[in-house]
C-alpha cells in the first residue's frame, strides 16, 4: 500500500510543479526519483516491472504516447541496478554517478522510442537544453525528494 501513497503523491507533486513552473522551466522529474526509490528498495524482479508500469500510468494520464515513459523509467530503473554494484549508494558522490547515470538511460529510452514510432519532435539536438535542465534540476532537488518520499514509504520515525 505504500509504493501506492509514495506514487500517488509523486504524481500529485509532479502536476502540481509542471503548472507552477509552466513552459519556461522544465521541472525535476519527480515521477522518475519515485520510482527510482522504490526500485533501490526492492528487487530487480519486482523493481524492474514497477518501473515499467509507472511509465504506463505517466504516459496514460499525460495522454501521450504509450510507451516513451514506460520504457524510459524501465531503463533508469535497470542503470540503477546495474551502477549501484559499481558505486555505493548511501556515498553522496555515488548518488550523484546512479541519479546522472540513469537520468541518462531514461531519456536515452524515451529517444529509442520517439525514434522508433517516427516522432521527429523527439529530436535530441532539439531537447538537449531541456534534457539539460531538467536532470540539473532532479539532481539538485533529489535528497530533499528522497527524504520525504522515504518518510512516506517507512512511515513516521518514533
């Protein structure tokens, strides 16, 4: 029930910054720091399909295209599996090397997709300063959005 409240609240927090920051700024993704915390909480076998599904469910209720979300979050979640044996998670600087790592990979899966469905908007010569600023952005707001999504998933500390 509390991946549930943790995604649910993920998505509520990520509308609600899309509108404030409007077109001007594009804002930390935090749908992707959600699921990236609860697939560092799980195991591949039930991290990877839960990435999976939340990018269904972002692509669903953003009316885009089936498809991009899902396998951009399911790629982020696999470079986090695959980096943290490489660097240690609880290590500042091992966060910074998984968060750019797999922000990386979750765009590299959203352009594979473009790419394959023919979507020329999905130019990366074109995104690259959106891409840019968005992954500055979630790196910079990620410790303040891990601690709060972890007191939502473990529950208040007594």
């Amino acid at each position: 029930m509390r991946p549930i409240l943790v995604i649910a609240f993920a998505f509520v927090l990520q509308s609600f910054l899309s509108g404030l920051l409007g077109d001007t700024i594009p804002p930390p993704d935090l749908i992707y720091l959600a699921t990236l915390l609860l697939s560092a909480s799980s195991s591949p076998y039930f991290g990877l399909p839960l990435a999976f599904s939340v990018g269904l469910l972002q692509d669903l209720l953003s009316a885009g295209y089936p498809g991009l979300h899902a396998v951009g979050l399911l790629l982020a979640a696999y470079a986090y599996y695959r980096l943290s044996r490489l660097v240690h998670w609880d290590v500042p600087a091992g966060q910074m090397v998984i968060l750019g790592g797999s922000f990386v990979a979750k765009w590299l899966g959203i352009i594979l997709v473009a790419l394959w469905l023919q979507l020329g908007q999905f130019n990366p010569l074109n995104l690259w300063s959106v891409i840019v600023a968005e992954m500055l952005f979630t790196i910079l707001v990620a410790p303040l959005v891990f601690r709060l999504y972890r007191r939502l998933y473990t529950g208040p500390s007594r």
